[in-house]
C-alpha cells in the first residue's frame, strides 16, 4: 500500500529557473550584508558559495553545511560572521517569491485527498529541515 508521495521541488513544484529571478539575485546580495558580511566579501563569499554548491553534487547524503560555509568565509576573507548567521541568510524561503509551476498546487492537493503523506525534498544545502 502506498503511503507517502516523495516529491521534489526543483522542476515539480516550480520552475528549476524561478531562483535566478532579479528579485532573488537581489536578496542573495542583501541579505549577507543583514547578517553582517562587509560589502567588500559579499560577491566573493557568494561565488565561493556557489561553487562549493557546485562540486557538492554526486557527494554523500550528509554535508556539514557549516564546514563549507566556514571555509567560504575564509575563502572570502570574512572573518567575524557566524556559519549559522550566513546559512540563515542564505536560506531565502521560497513562499511569496517563487511561483509554483501550473497544476503544482493541484497536485499537492491530490496527494492530501489521497489520504497520502507528502514529502517535500530539496537539494539546497542551506536549507534545515525545519526550513
């Protein structure tokens, strides 16, 4: 008997490009600047990020996010900013920001009348699971 629907976001509840908007582009660069990173670190802490997301595909399931912020910090020459202060600002929600691709909510609404527990799964590792 089916119990649970695993269902990933990326591509299935919204579009893989809907993270690339201007509007995202634009928090991704203010709100590391909120949690205290210098101007001058910004861009480079970000790249850092990016490529660290990058090369993080194919590795183990478990990732200290940590580590690898710590060491995109350093990479970016911040020093005084908290892993966890940047993870959270890192972590953009996605509710209000990004359009839920057609049919999505339908579908989410098919598995509950299903009586079906619904998994959300993602790959971004700045995210808990909380978030």
């Amino acid at each position: 008997m089916l119990r649970a629907a695993l269902v990933d976001v990326g591509g299935t509840l919204w579009s893989e490009s809907a993270w690339s908007s201007d509007g995202m582009a634009a928090l991704r660069r203010t709100r590391p600047l909120e949690a205290g990173v210098p101007t001058a670190g910004v861009a480079a802490l970000l790249d850092s990020v990016g490529a660290a997301a990058a090369s993080a595909e194919g590795l183990e399931p478990y990732l200290d996010i940590h580590e690898v912020l710590r060491r995109c910090l350093d990479a970016a020459g911040v020093e005084e900013v908290e892993t966890e202060t940047v993870r959270r600002a890192l972590s953009v929600a996605a509710a209000g920001m990004v359009p839920v691709l057609p049919g999505a909510a339908e579908f989410l609404r098919a598995v509950r009348a299903l009586g079906l527990r619904c998994h959300i799964l993602s790959n971004a590792f700045v995210r808990t699971g909380a978030e």
